[in-house]
C-alpha cells in the first residue's frame, strides 16, 4: 500500500492528524486545518547518520558538566535608546537572542521596529531590516514620516530564508529584523508560506543563523482574531523572548507587553503613543492614563495598579443602570468579566445591594487591559458610585483584592502604589487593612479596611435608595 505522502495539520496549535475535519480536535479552533506534505526522508535524528551517510558521521564530544557557583558572563546587551522598548526586553537587547514581536495588522509593529533599527544605526551599530510585506519604496516613505531617512540601514525585500541566510552569513549585521515571519518560506518544503510548517521551519533556520552569527533577531508575527500569534503557539518556545503590541486603533496608546522573556521579567509593559511622526514613548504612563478624567462625576474610581515593575495609575468606569424586563447587560472592557461577576455577587450577598438586576457597563479608561485582583475594590468603588450617584472623592485612590466572603485581602507593593499617587497629586487611599501598619503612608491619608461593607459609609446617597 502506497504511504500516506500528505497529513492535516491545524494552523493554530501545530496538532496533525491523518483525516481533515472542521474543527481541531486538540485546540478545538474550527477551518484552521489545512493539508501538508509530510516531510520526505527519515527524520534528521541522531541515527540518520548511520546509514548511507555513515561517513559523515560526527564525532561525539562529551558533554561539560559545570557547577551553579562557577563564575557567569553577564549576557552582553545594548540599548536601543527607546526607554520603554529596551525595558520590555529587561533592559536592552541581548546580543545573540531572538526575539518575537506579535500584535494585530495595522497596531504598529513595522512602525517600531524601522524606528529601533534607525536608531541603533544611527548610533553606529550594523542592523538589517527585510521586509516580506512591503516594498523598498514604501518603507522609505515611511522612514520619511518618521523623519529617519538618513539612517545607514540595509533594507531589503526578501521571502526566501535560503537568501536571507546566506545575506546574514556574509553581512553578519548585529540587529535583523524579519516583517514578518509568515511571509517567509523554505525552499525544501511544499507547503505555502504562513503554514505551521513554512513558519516553524523558517524561524528554526532562521534563529540557527542569528545564534551561531552573534545577531540579535527581532521576529515579527502576525496575530489572529483570537489573540494567538498565528501558526505560532509554535514559535513561542523558540525564541528566548515574546512581546505583544496591545492596544486598540481607536486609542492612541499602543502598550508592548512582554509575555515570555529568558533575560528579564515577563509582565513589563511599555507604553507609546501613535503620532504622525511614529510612535513615541510615554514616560509617565499615570498622567497619561488620568488626562481626561473628571473628577466630579458618579462611576469613577482610581485604581492604582501594577504594571510589570512600575506603578500605574488607571481610572476605572463603572454604569449602572435600571434595565428593562429580562437578562440583564453585562459589558466589560480590559478587565475580566468573570472577575466582575464575582464582584457583584459579593456586593449582592455580602453587603446586600441590590445591583444584580441592572444592567452594567464596566470600563479601564485609555484602553489598558488590568489583570490584578488588586483592582477589584476600585471596581466595587466605581459600581457603588455609579449606583448611588455619589461621586467618588476624587483625590482618593484605591487597591485591594476582594474575597468571597466580602473581605478585603492584601495586594502586594503597597509602598509603590502609594508613592505614585502621592506624586501624582492625590491625598487619600482606600486599601487592605493588613498591610498598612508595615508601610509608610508618603503623606496620604489611609482608609484602611478589611470588609467590602466598610466602603458603603463612602456613598452615602446609596443607603437611601436600597
Ligand atoms: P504598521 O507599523 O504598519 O503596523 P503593523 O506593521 O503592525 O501592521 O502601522 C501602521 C499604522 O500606524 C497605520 O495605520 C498608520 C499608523 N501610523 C501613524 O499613525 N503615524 C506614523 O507616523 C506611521 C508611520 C504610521
Ligand atoms: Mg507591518
């Protein structure tokens, strides 16, 4: 019987199967299936070699062992010179290390990488930029916006890794950018560019290269709707660092997120603002994140957050409202609904307001995307303000985890939350109870509490509508 010479490999989780179907039984995506040709030959293991080609047979070396105390070499880095970039990649790029830069069409990955790549130029280190998607001409109108265009980058269009690799073996430049990983393709393979199989194996020769060169690799990967860096679950662990673009178009904030990092901490976020001229840094996130509050209005409450290493301010939105006959709406942008959910039944069990059959719309204003416990008893701040129509105080901040039975739990880094709302302004904080004594108050005025029901005394007007 003649074997097999194609499978079904899904686009989105890498699994393989023998038959096409609808959906991926191990992801459980559906149309992400397509049909590849399975590799010809024996796999490359270490018994290939024993065969016909015994003669190439390599020597074995012994492997070194060493010891954790022996003495390390500090990975060697250099700075891009764009603050909030090199933080996200803790501190500065590594030389030798590949990174992945993932985000939605349009969010502004290009728009960075060609302003890093300028500036390290400029600086006088050797960078390559190959783009697969656009062509020379475009990309120097866009340096010509971003007012870089006497940089002395190379710049080329290129699909083929076979080229590019034999460019970087001869040009060996300390910085290459690929745009993007899903237009490249391996001559040995059938199957299509952007296909699990062209994307793992262009990135696997591709990172081969950068290793064994010293060059540092800046891979861009396009996302699908559904978050995931497409084909590239796969990716992820090849390379040593993962970096998300965030943010929707309709904000001018863009955040870049580390997800994974080998030589840093991972959850640092750094934050730029879209312009006409590129992207810039925003080096006070806080006051960025504050601009357009008002302070008199129901429904808003400070959170003061945690954003990798670095304190971050956010106003969350809450609205409560009377909803007609039915199932009540429940609306949450950049923060988890699950968690809202929780918040509500607490509020509703534990402290008896009658928020349930309303409608609500929650909202982290300047389109951050908060994932700390810590913001729950903001949150309950705003939805008891916009339930009573009481305005919160607006020089108060808040932080602290809620639990099940109504109690406020302690949140990790007091002391920065407080020492950034002191900065920015603000005289008063409402947080957990267990903490406050250990800490300093940097000149706020604190409201420690161990009980959701102690926030009530706050919002008056609540009392006598319930
Ligand atoms: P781009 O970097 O091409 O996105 P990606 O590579 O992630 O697909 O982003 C381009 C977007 O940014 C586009 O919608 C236009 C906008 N933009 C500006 O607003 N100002 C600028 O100076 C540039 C270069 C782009
Ligand atoms: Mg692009």
């Amino acid at each position: 019987m003649a074997r097999a010479s194609s499978h079904y490999v899904c686009q989105s989780c890498g699994a393989a199967s023998s038959k096409w179907s609808g959906k991926c039984e191990a992801c459980g995506e559906w149309n992400s299936i397509t049909e590849e040709a399975l590799p010809t030959g024996p796999p490359k293991g270490l018994h290939a070699a024993s065969g016909k080609g015994a003669a190439s047979h390599a020597k074995a070396r012994r492997v070194q062992f060493e010891g954790l105390d022996e003495e390390t070499r500090k990975a060697p880095r250099f700075l891009t010179g764009i603050a909030e970039f090199d933080r996200v990649c803790g501190g500065g790029l590594v030389d030798g290390s590949a990174l992945l830069i993932g985000g939605d069409p349009g969010i502004g990955k290009s728009t960075l990488l060609l302003q890093t790549v300028c500036r390290l130029s400029a600086a006088g280190i050797s960078t390559a930029y190959i783009s697969g998607e656009e062509a020379i001409d475009q990309i120097r109108l866009r340096a010509d916006r971003l007012g870089v265009v006497k940089a002395p980058i190379a710049l080329a269009t290129a699909t083929s890794v076979r080229d590019i690799v034999s460019a970087l073996e001869t040009d060996k430049p300390r910085l290459t950018v690929i745009d993007s990983i899903q237009t490249m393709y391996v001559d040995t393979l059938d199957s299509a560019p952007g296909t699990v199989a062209q994307v793992r194996a262009s990135a696997q020769e591709l990172i081969r290269v950068a290793k064994t060169n010293g060059i540092t690799l800046l891979l861009v990967g396009h996302v699908t709707k559904d978050g995931a860096i497409a084909g590239p679950r796969v990716l992820e662990h090849m390379v040593d660092t993962v970096l998300y673009f965030e943010g929707d178009r309709g904000h001018q904030f863009r955040i870049l997120r580390t997800v994974k990092n080998r030589f840093g901490a991972t959850d640092e976020i750094g934050i730029f603002e879209m312009t006409d001229k590129g992207l810039s840094e925003v080096a006070n996130p806080s006051a960025l994140f504050l601009a357009d509050r008002r302070g008199d209005v129901s429904g808003a409450a400070v959170f003061a957050g945690i954003e990798g290493t670095r304190p971050v301010l956010v106003e969350i939105q809450a609205l409560v409202a009377p909803c007609p006959p039915g199932t009540p709406r429940r609306a949450v942008i950049g923060w988890d609904s699950a968690r809202l959910a929780m918040v509500l039944a607490v509020l509703e069990a534990r402290c008896g307001i009658q928020i349930g059959m309303h409608d609500i719309y929650l909202n982290v204003a300047g389109g951050l995307r908060i994932s700390e416990p810590a913001a729950d008893l903001a949150v309950a701040a705003a939805l008891l303000s916009s339930l009573s129509g009481e305005a919160v105080p607006s020089d108060t901040i808040f932080f602290g985890e809620v639990g099940l039975s109504g109690e406020i739990r302690s949140v990790s880094q007091t002391d920065q939350r407080l020492k950034e709302a002191a900065k920015l302004g603000f005289v008063r904080a409402v947080l957990p109870e267990s903490r406050t004594k250990k800490q300093g108050d940097h000149g706020l005025k604190l409201t420690a509490i161990n009980h959701l029901d102690q926030l009530l005394p706050l919002f008056p007007a609540k009392k006598k509508k319930a």
